[in-house]
C-alpha cells in the first residue's frame, strides 16, 4: 500500500493571518505532496513497500551508512513525518499554556512556561540552515531540540516528539521574508496545539515507566 498524502486537519485559512492561506497551500500541496510522492517512488520495489511511513524512516536512518540509496529514501520519508507531525503541532485554537501533566513538567523543567517559550523561540530562531525545532520527552524529562534538514527524533530510540516548529524557508518565506523570529514568535505564541501535545507526553511517559533502557539508535542520513 501506498503512503497516502494527509489532508491538513484545519482549513488553509484557519491560520491566519499568523500563517497565511497562500503559505499553506504551498507548504502542504507542494513541498508535503512531493515528500510523500517522492518516498512512495523511491521505495517502489523494494523491502520497504508497504510499510507505514514511520517504519520506512528508521529503517532508512539505520541503512543509510552502508547503503547510499537509502539516503534520499531517508530525507523524503522523514520530510513527509515531520511535516505530517508539524500540521498536528498547530491549531487556530492555540495561545493558551499548557496544563495538567504536561504544564507541572515545563514548570519544573524551564522553570515555566515563560522559561520554556523563551527557549524554544530562541532554539527555533537561531538553528542554522532548515530544519525543526522540538519539544520532546527523554523518558519522563522534556528537552528542545533542533534538528537540520529531514533528520528527525523518531530514529532516536529514548526520545519522543511532543510538537515541532517548521524552520524551513518554505514555512514562513512569503509572509515575513527573512524574518524568521517574527514568524516563529507567532506560531509559539498563538498556534501550537497543547492538547496534541499533552496527549503525546502521556503516551510517553507511560511507555518511559515500562520500557526497558536502550542505546541510542544509529544516526540519520545527512540531506543529499
């Protein structure tokens, strides 16, 4: 079967005027739809056909060292995760601080939310080049991360993405140009989707409590 191309779970306009219509529709119908075009051509024939989309980006990550082919295999396949993953990160809803769970861990691991937003805006901001900034758990304790290019913490075995930030040009270009701390202040101040990710920190610290420890997992393909 196929990869299937994701509708967008809110309209092209629901975003704005933070993420413009016009920015949407060329960041899902283009960039997302070639990722996922691109992977499904690219392991056509081969043992990956037919796995899901998360199964085809480790097994990539882990191949990629040995086996050149698997490079691009890994950056459209872990394009078209982020991107997916990215989508679910916002919503027009979003503005309001994380509670529950999730919010006692921000406070006691940024000091707050304020300490948090502060962080991750600046990690966003200044990852050099394209790529993601995330929240993720390590086990039950939460990091920012950044990552360059397609790479991605779903190839790292302890590590569970909570929400992510586009940094791509693509993701913000036609509305702010070059400002990316405008665009990124926007989206972490107004559209990330807490309830996406609280959901996201409780599966991971359950599975962090049964879980046997493990190394970490081989690192991903470079971008070609």
């Amino acid at each position: 079967m196929a990869l299937e191309f994701p509708d967008l779970p809110y309209g092209y306009e629901a975003l704005e005027p933070l993420v413009s219509g016009t920015t949407l529709k060329t960041h899902h119908g283009r960039h997302h739809r070639a990722y996922v075009d691109n992977a499904n051509a690219l392991v056509l024939g081969t043992d990956l056909a037919g796995k899901t989309l998360e199964e085809i980006v480790k097994r990539s990550a882990q191949r990629a060292a040995t086996d050149p082919a698997m490079i691009a295999v890994f950056n459209n396949a872990a394009q078209a995760w982020n991107h997916a993953f990215y989508w679910r990160s916002l919503t027009p809803r979003g503005g309001r601080e994380p509670q529950g769970a999730l919010g006692r861990r921000i406070a006691a691991d940024f000091g707050g939310y304020a300490g948090f937003a502060q962080a991750f805006k600046t990690a966003a901001t200044k990852l050099f080049g394209s790529g993601w900034a995330w929240l993720v758990a390590d086990g039950e304790v939460l990091r920012i991360l950044t990552t360059a290019n397609a790479d991605t913490p779903i190839v790292q075995e302890r590590l569970a993405p909570l929400l992510v930030v586009d940094v791509w040009e693509h993701a913000y270009y036609l509305d702010r140009q070059a400002d990316r701390a405008a665009y990124v202040s926007g989206v972490v101040n107004h559209l990330l989707d807490w309830e996406f990710a609280a959901e996201n920190y409780r599966r991971a610290a359950s599975a962090s409590r049964t879980a046997p420890a493990t190394g970490p997992a081989p690192a991903a393909a470079a971008a070609a």
